[in-house]
C-alpha cells in the first residue's frame, strides 16, 4: 500500500483573498496511482494517517484522518465526534496539486483548500 502525506493550504476565501500557506492541514492517507483514497488500505494504515491542522495564531492541532461509521470521511482531534471536521465528498477527490478540498471546520464553517504537494509518506504491506 502506498501512503502519501498531502499537504493543503487555505484557498482564497473573504478574509484571505491571496489565500494563506499559514492556515492548512498535512495528513498522511492512502492513496491509488490515481490520487484517491483507497478506503479499504485505511483500516490497515490507520495508526500511520496522522493530521496537523496549522492555523496562523493559535497552536497546531493534532489527529488522526478517520473513515466514519457513516462512510464519510473527517480529521478527527479527541475521542467522540464533536471534534470532528467532515470533509465534503473526500472519497471522491483526486489529490494532486492544484485540485481543490473543502473542509467544514470547528467553527461550522465550510473553507476551500487547496492541495499544494503530495509525496510519499511511507510504504505499509
């Protein structure tokens, strides 16, 4: 299984017309040749796809990216779900720089990202 560890950055939005490489997320997931998610790698490489959100004035926060009882997909910081951040129709985004992610953060406010690198993480068998 390949795992790859993308990265994305805040795209533009009100508040950040340029966009921000200050607020984002690195995760690590697993990904097809393609640039899916594969869901069924993750149970084996769950302990491997960690999450740190980065946010410009506050500390970073850290996680895991989690497959849900529900199918969807989320970063996931503490026990339970009212952490959770889903993101929209993740299983069906291809990860590639220059592709777009949203994510529906604490706040309950649905931000775009954007994927600005992908690379190898480590190789899991």
């Amino acid at each position: 299984m390949s795992l790859k560890r993308i990265r994305l950055e805040l795209a533009r939005t009100p508040d950040h017309p340029d966009g921000s490489n200050r607020h984002g997320y690195e995760f690590v997931a697993p990904l097809d040749a393609g640039g899916h998610l594969v869901a069924a790698d993750w149970p084996k490489a769950r302990d491997a796809c960690m999450v740190r959100r980065f946010w410009a004035g506050a500390d970073d926060e850290h996680g895991r990216l989690i497959h849900r009882h529900d199918g969807k997909w989320a970063f996931s910081y503490a026990a339970g779900d009212d952490d959770d951040e889903p993101i929209f129709r993740f299983d069906k985004h291809v990860f590639r720089q220059g592709e777009y992610v949203s994510v529906t953060e604490h706040d309950g406010v649905t931000r775009p990202f954007k994927v600005v690198d992908v690379r190898a993480a480590l190789n899991v068998t």
